[in-house]
C-alpha cells in the first residue's frame, strides 16, 4: 500500500500562484506521477504528467503556467500553479499510476476567486 498526501491548497485570487505538494509513504524514484483536478460538476482531468527521467507533459489549459517537477530524495511531487485563472478551481489530486489501479490522495481544494 500507498499513501499518498496532498497539501498546499487554499483561496486565492485571480492571477495569483499556489504550490501543491503530494508526498508519499514510500519512494517513487521509478515512478511516474500525475496530478489531476476535479471542477464540479465535471469529469476528473488530467493536468500534469512527470516521468521517472522528468521529463513532463500538460494539458494544454495549464501549458505555460504550471510546472510539476518531482525530489526523489523525499518522495515528494510538486505542482506550482502560477497566473491562476478562476477556471482553475477544483480539487486537485496526486496520483501514483503504477502498479494497477493506482494510487490517489485524499485531494486538495484550490479556489480561485476573480
């Protein structure tokens, strides 16, 4: 088993920056990890993507505004949310992939006031 914990969640305003964290219970130096976010009313999307060599994928609405990147040494994944957008708000989770089905954190709320 995995835990994996979120935190770095909060309100914010329009055009203002956050920081998540996702930090797990054993290490992920072979793993690739994802984070996702949920709006409500819609379907859970993925929005960043760091393999193990980090190299890194986004969606396009997040593309030259956030970066995930990832410290092996503590087992810790990152989100920094910059130029956030009201759009934006959502729960936003961690999630380990590997092995079948994948791990998710309990998830942290980001709201984004205009």
């Amino acid at each position: 088993q995995v835990q994996l914990v979120e935190s770095g969640g909060g309100l914010v305003q329009a055009g203002g920056s956050l920081r998540l964290s996702c930090a797990a219970s054993r290490t992920i130096f072979i793993s690739p990890m994802n984070w996702y976010r949920q709006a409500p009313g819609k379907q859970r999307e993925l929005v960043a993507s760091i393999g193990n060599g980090a190299n890194t994928n986004y969606a396009d609405s997040v593309k030259g505004r956030f970066t995930i990147s990832r410290d092996n040494g503590k087992n810790t994944v990152y989100l920094e949310m910059n130029s956030l957008k009201p759009e934006d708000t959502a729960v936003y989770y961690c999630n380990l992939p590997y092995p079948r089905p994948g791990y998710w954190g309990q998830g942290t709320q980001v709201t984004v006031s205009s």
